[in-house]
C-alpha cells in the first residue's frame, strides 16, 4: 500500500497528497507534518519502530471544509480516490489522483464564494519560437486569458505590458499561471492570487491553437473572432486548458467558446481608480460592504450576482448597447407586478451555471440533478412573462431562451423530493418510474407480500394450519412447525433447528428467495447509480441550451435588480450623450445615499464639460465632503455607463473612455516608494493617458512634499490638464492658491463647499457653490477630533504669523506664480516670491549723492522694516 502511496506523490509534484483509505484520507511524512500544523490534526505515526512514518488524516465527508482551508493558505491538493469496490477487488484496491485542486479550479459550492466568479489566468509574455514571425505580438504586449472553470466562461485578449496590473485587477484571479523564466510582475496592493510557474513549452502556440480548436470542434480559431495578431493570447489561452486537463482529469466540454477581449472596447479603469472609488472593495477593510457593487446588486440569483460584478468590470462605452440596457431597466421600471413576478420565480432558480460546470466535470449528485429539475420547473413562467416585452434586449433574451420541456419532464418522474448528496446512498429514484428497481426495493424491505403468500400456499399444501414463516440472522429465512403437526412434514423441508415445542426448517425456493432478498439492496442501489448516470447524461446532453438559457436568467436578474434599486431608491434614468459632459442635478453619491439614515445626504449639482468648464476646481473645509463629491461624479457616471438609473433628479452623461481617480495617499514599500512617489506615479499616469472623453478626479495633489513644492506641482498639473488633455477633470484642493488660476485659464472654473461659522466652530452645509474658498478649517477640525487644546491653541499663533508674513493687507497670498513665455513648452515650474517693495528701494539709492553716514542711516530704516520694527528716523544712529 505504501508503494502504492509513493507512486501516487511522485505524480503530484508538488501538491499534498490526499490518500483514501476506506472512510479516511490518510497523509504520510511531510504532507502529514504539514497538514497537521495548518488544520490543526493530530500528527501520529504508522509502523512504529526505528523509523515511523509521521501520519494524519481526517474522515472523507469532512473533505470540503478540509480543501477550503488548504486552498486558503496556498497549497495544490492532490485528491486520490479509491476506483473499484474494496469488495470485488482482488488484493489491494486500485488508487489513482482523481484530480488536483487549486484555488484556480474550484468546482464545489462549499468552496467558492457564490456572488464572486473564481477565474484562473495566464500570462504570455513571449510567444514560443516556433510560432511564425507574423503571429507574434510586439514586445511590449503581452497576451492575458482567464476562464472560471465552475461556469465555464473564458476570455482572452493581448494588452500592453504596462496595463496588465490594471487588467488583473480588474480580473481579480484567485490563481494566475506564468512561464517558469518569466521575471515576477507587479502586482496590484490588494491582490490575493496564488502563482504557478510552468514550464516555457506549455505556452507554445502550436500546440495552443490544436488543443483549442480541439476543444471547440473547429478547424480554425478565426470563426469566434479571434485574429493573426491574437498569437500570445490564444498561447496563454492555450496554457490555461492543458493545465486544466493536467489537474482535473475530467471533460471540460462545458468550456464551449474562448471569448476576445479587446482593450478599447470597454470603458478602462486602472487599479488605483479601482481601489479609490471602491468598487468591489473598501480600502478599509477589503470588504464588500460599503462598495458601489454592494449598493447596485440587488439581485435573487447567485448568477445574478456574478453578472453585475462582471458587468461592473466592462463598463459599456457604445450608445447603443447602454440604451439598449435602459430601455431594459425601464421597462422594469414601469411595470411593477411584471417586475415582481420574474423576481419571485427567479427566487426559486438555483445556480444552473455551476450545475453545469460540475454535471460536465462528473462532480455532480443526485442533489445537484434535483436543483436542476427544480429550476427548469419555472421556466415556462418565465418564458411566457417574457413575451410581448417593448425593449430590443428582452425580446432577443426571450428569443435566446429554451425551455428544454422534456428534460424537465424526465427529471421530475425520476427524482424524488428529498436526494442525498451520495448516489451511493440511494433512495433519490421516484417509486414507479423502474419497475426492477421497484422489484429490487421490494425485496431489500423483506417483500412481506411474498412471505404472506409463500406461507399461505404452505398452509394449504400441508394441512398445517400454524406454519409460519420467521427470519434470523443466523438462520435467514425458515419455516416453523410446532411438534404437534410433526407427522405433516412433506419431504422437501430440509431442518434446520430444533427447539424446544417446534422445528424449524429452510426449503430451496425459500432459500432461492432469502439470496435475492440479501442481494436487493446492494443491486437497488447499483440500479439506481445506474439511472442517475443515464439522467446526469440526459443533462449534459443539453448543456449548450442550458447555458444560454442560465445566461439569460443571470442576465434578468440584473435587469430587474438594477430596476428594483432605482424604484426603492428614486433613481432616475440618464441621459446619454457622445458629447464630453456631466449635467447632474441634485446627485447623490450611491453609497451614502444608501448607508446614511434616510435625508441625511446633501445632494449637489454637476455641471462640467462644453461651456461650463473642462476644470472645476473644488476648495473648501477638511471633512467638507470634497472628496465625496468628486467622487459622486465619477460614480454616477460609471454608473450610467453600467445601464444603470442615478441617484439624481435629472442625469445627462457623455460617454467616458475612461476613468481616472487619484484619490487618497498610500504608501509602497515593498516597492520602496513613498507615500509621495506613487501620488506622483499614479498623477504622471493620468497626464500621460487621459483622453479628451476621459473622466478625471484628483484630490489633493501636491500634500505630500513641502508646501511649495506641492503647489507648485499643482498649480502646473492644472495647467497642462486645461491646455493639453482637455479632459473632464474635477480637482479637490487645499491650495486656495489655485482659485487664480479661473482669471487666467477659460476652461478653470471654481467651487467650494459651503460652511458656516459660529463663535469658534464651523458648521458644515456639504453644499457644493460657485467661487472658491480662503480657509481650510484645519485647526477647528483637529479640535473635534480630539486633539488637545494647548495644541490647537500653538497652532493659531503660528497660523497667525504665517498670515501676516504670507498674505496681503488685502487677504491675498503674496505667492504668484510667474508668467508663462509665450510658445514655451509646458512643464512643471516653480513658484517665486513676489519682490519686496525694499527692493525697489536699494535699487534706487544714490551711493555717489550719499555721505557715509546717511549711507548707514538708510540702511537702519531698511534692516529695522525687515526685523519688524517701527521706523525710527529721529533715533540716533547706533
């Protein structure tokens, strides 16, 4: 057996080995150790002697709590599994690895998160040498494919080298395959993936473009849109698949299409923008809770679910698909009882796609086979509500729809109502629909209508009137006859026992039957896996149907979902324009909106783009809600782009290519870059790729060096966004310096957050208006906060002097920034200091006119102006 054991590791590498043995899985030397300090199991030893084989093990139903925990700390588990019947075979029971599991290729529910896709990836950076010189993609591409083996969605596209930490994130891969030469990537701050390094041959595009095609039944990948420059993706696509055959063991046939993603074709977010405005995660916790997806998935469908995250990581940029969208939610949205029907029976759906994912694979149950039925139970409703829609993509959804009737019908005389998880438990098939196996169940319960009627032909046959027929389970089956009647006994009964008042016999035909009562239950439940296999075949057979049809289903349930949202919330619907604009009247930032007690929430208006000004330049009070605001803005119109209703009296929003938010200050250290450093990195990023149909946030540019040194940054980053990129920006602000820049540049115009002061506090009225702001609040604010008197106290003295030395007796800062040379290539400048009046003074001073002594005298007057002091002229000089 531990020869057997040894075999069975050296074919998994590195993974820990879980090998059956009866109802355990058993673990020996290191993988013992390990498993036993990770799940906390009591390490113990077999063959105890010189040299003991450390082992551990658990019971093999307690196998999927198990394997979460083990994915979740990172290791590959090997599952190896008993393939005949400890019964029927001869000598030691035939073992073999069943499959390898890894966080990449989770099937089980128990396993993965319901509302979240678990997509494996691949990374292609380097096309393989023999792939011919124009199918290779330039070096700086790099070919990027995923798929989630429990649905069978699979994407694949080449992108540039610099975006694939923004396509990951974008992603968010549990497990992420690369070449075992390739050098490590960077990796988004809240990545989670595991890495598996293979070997550079399996990133060949030969052998990628066979097992593709293979997998798909064409001859030629260019039938599902794929192209000559694809090579890297379709590499890594291919890399993806044989790594799947490699550790599932299994049919992938539910995989049916490798879908292009092409950069461009969605609205493009990179990872800073993600983490900022908190789509999927907060930065706080990295939770769920408190995100935009939190708020606008409002689905009944675990499908649902998955389809408004997906949604939410391609944002749609073409008019038509995001009309196409509303119209959907409208109709939602004006049908109420419509709208209530579809989500009451999508209530009663169960996850058809995953069900799928596992009938395809073999891991599915009778259980599973049940929850299909009971799905394909609602169909019909929903397929008759879904006729006679007025929007385009209800009607093409219902076209897509199939209801598969005679599956439905099969699978409900089949099953039962209640089904274990176990086919070998049996007892799932519906009495009536096998006659053998009614017969087989019949035996297995004692066939008490057999025995009455065996004794009753007894009795007449013999004449003994008290026969009877009795069972033991040392004797089996018998016949008894009292000694009264002991000169009855025909010569076919054979005795068996003899007791004290009466004898006890067996005849062949009651033997006959006492075999095939012993057998029934073991032949009834081997019928019965039987019939389930012929049923789980009938289901695979329909796969293709029923994946659309789940698409479909998941598809709805978003519709109605983001309807649900915008009528409980009093969404309105966007108006969607090509034009470079956001007209917002009283907007509602979507999370707050909803986490704040009910009217709490100060809406504001936005107006920017086209006549209102490329630049809306926000100051005002710490804790104002600047950056609530522009945050607002950037959410709202994703949101519109999602074909989702606003939170708004009334929307009108361009079509963004993209989004940028920089947002916050975090620090790199892994990466040895400061708090500063990536403010920088993630600025130059925007002024580099930002387009004039680009949507920009930043907050507090520049707070991260000297004063100076940031306003300066600023005031510069300002300018180039107004004169060369021309983009949608909203820049939130302490440098109240920037309100001049409104003077010099047309498209700059300024707002502040309205507050309201009372003795010494401020009252924050988070209402967005015209003009810009002269004070910060900053010292009022650490006072709520808690930070002790005496300090705030220090801080007005000081406020007070840097007032007198840095403004004007006009309330003007005495900083400008000095003029631009006309054609001068625009670059980041520094600020000057405006030159003091003394200047002016020293430059006119006649030296040759001067005696020394009025010489000294004047420079007196100056030194003691400098120092502050009042002027003196009658003082004698000293």
């Amino acid at each position: 057996m531990m020869r057997q054991y040894e075999e069975a590791k050296a074919a998994c590498g590195d993974a820990i080995l879980l090998f059956r043995m009866g109802d355990f899985y058993e673990l020996f030397y290191e993988d013992a150790k390990t498993v036993a300090r990770v799940l906390g199991l009591t390490l113990t030893s077999r063959d105890k002697g010189e040299n003991p084989i450390p082992m551990a093990g658990f019971p093999f139903h307690q196998l999927d709590g198990y394997l979460a925990k083990l994915i979740r700390q990172g290791f590959r588990v090997a599952v190896c599994e008993q393939v005949e019947d400890p019964k029927l075979a001869k000598g030691l029971v035939r073992r073999e690895i069943q499959r390898i599991v890894t966080a990449g290729t989770l099937t089980e529910d128990a396993l993965l998160d319901p509302h979240a896709s678990n997509y494996l990836a691949a990374i292609c950076l380097d096309a393989s040498r023999g792939t011919k010189p124009s199918e290779r993609a330039g070096n700086e591409s790099a070919g990027l494919a995923w798929v989630d083996l429990s649905t069978g969605r699979f994407e694949g596209g080449v992108f540039s080298r610099k975006s694939l930490p923004d396509q990951l994130a974008r992603i968010g891969p549990t497990e992420v395959l690369v070449r075992e030469d390739q050098t490590p990537m960077e990796r988004p701050d809240s990545s989670t993936w595991t890495v598996t390094k293979l070997p550079a041959w399996q990133f060949g595009f030969d052998e990628a473009r066979r097992l593709l095609c293979e997998q798909f039944g064409v001859r030629d990948l260019s039938g599902l849109g794929w192209e000559e420059g694809d090579a890297l993706a379709l590499a890594a696509a291919g890399a993806i698949l044989a790594y799947l055959k490699e550790t599932q063991k299994t049919s992938l046939s539910h995989i049916t299409s490798l879908t292009p993603a092409r950069a461009g074709h969605f609205l493009e977010i990179d990872s800073a923008t993600r983490r900022s405005l908190e789509l999927t995660q907060t930065m706080r916790t990295g939770g769920r809770d408190g995100t935009l997806l939190s708020v606008i998935d409002q689905t009944v469908t675990a499908m649902g679910a998955r389809r408004v995250a997906y949604w939410l990581t391609v944002p749609l940029i073409q008019r038509t698909q995001i009309e196409a969208r509303l119209d959907a939610v409208q109709e939602f949205v004006s049908d109420a009882k419509w709208r209530d029907q579809i989500r009451q029976q999508l209530r009663e759906v169960f996850d058809l796609e995953r069900l799928l994912a596992r009938i395809a694979t073999g891991r599915a149950n009778p259980r599973d086979l049940k929850s299909i039925a009971q799905t394909l139970r609602q169909f019909p409703g929903i397929a008759e509500r879904l006729q006679g829609r007025n929007s385009s993509r209800i009607q093409e959804l219902a076209s897509q729809f199939q209801c598969c009737d005679e599956l439905r019908i099969e699978l409900e005389r089949a099953l039962n109502d209640d089904c274990p998880i176990n086919v070998r438990d049996g007892g799932f098939i519906r009495p009536g629909y096998d006659p053998q196996l009614d017969e087989l169940r019949s035996l297995a319960s004692g066939g008490k209508e057999w025995i009455a009627h065996y004794q009753a032909e007894q009795i007449e046959s013999t004449g003994i009137p008290s026969l009877k027929v009795g069972f033991n389970s040392v004797f089996g089956y018998y016949l008894e006859v009292t000694n009264t009647h002991r000169d009855k006994i025909p010569a076919n009964f054979i005795r068996k026992q003899t007791l004290k008042n009466a004898e006890r016999y067996i005849t062949p035909e009651l033997k006959e039957y006492e075999e095939k009562v012993l057998t029934a239950d073991e032949q009834s439940k081997q019928l019965e896996v039987e019939i389930f296999q012929k049923l789980r075949g009938a289901v695979y057979a329909q796969t293709i149907s029923l994946q659309r049809s789940a698409a479909v289903l998941s598809e709805l349930d978003a519709l109605a979902g983001f309807a649900e949202l915008a009528v409980k919330r009093n969404y309105v619907r966007p108006v969607i324009t090509e034009e470079p604009i956001v007209e917002i009247r009283e907007g509602r930032h979507p999370v707050l909106d909803l986490t704040m007690p009910q009217g709490e929430f100060v809406p504001n208006d936005i107006m920017i783009g086209s006549e209102h000004g490329c630049v809306l330049l926000i100051t005002g009070p710490n804790m104002a809600g600047k950056s609530t605001y522009i945050r607002q803005v950037a959410l709202l119109t994703l949101m519109a782009q999602l074909g989702s209703f606003v939170p708004a009296r009334q929307a009108t929003v361009g079509i963004a290519d993209r989004i940028f938010a920089r947002v916050g200050a975090n620090d790199e250290l892994s990466r040895g870059q400061s708090t500063f450093m990536v403010e920088m990195v993630e600025t130059a990023r925007i002024l580099n790729t930002a387009t004039p149909n680009s949507l920009i946030i930043l907050d507090e540019i520049g707070r991260g060096t000297s004063t100076y040194d940031g306003l300066s940054l600023a005031w510069a980053i300002v300018e180039f966004l107004h004169d060369t990129v021309r983009a949608r920006t909203l820049f939130a602000t302490h440098y109240h310096e920037l309100i001049e820049l409104e003077k010099s540049l047309p498209g700059v115009k300024n707002y502040n957050v309205a507050v309201k002061e009372w003795n010494d506090d401020v009252i924050f009225l988070h209402r967005i208006v015209r003009g810009g702001a002269d004070r910060s609040y900053g010292i009022q604010v650490a006072r709520m906060a808690g930070v002790p008197a005496s300090v705030n106290e220090r801080a007005k003295d000081i406020l007070a002097q840097l007032e007198v030395d840095h403004i004007n007796k006009y309330g003007e800062s005495k900083i400008t920034p000095p003029k631009r040379k006309p054609n001068a290539p625009l670059q980041l400048t520094l600020f000057e200091w405006n030159e003091h009046p003394l200047l002016d003074r020293i430059r006119s001073f006649d030296l040759h006119t001067s005696t020394p002594l009025e010489a000294l005298r004047t420079i007196e007057l100056w030194q003691q102006e400098l120092l502050g002091s009042p002027p003196q002229p009658d003082k004698p000089l000293t």
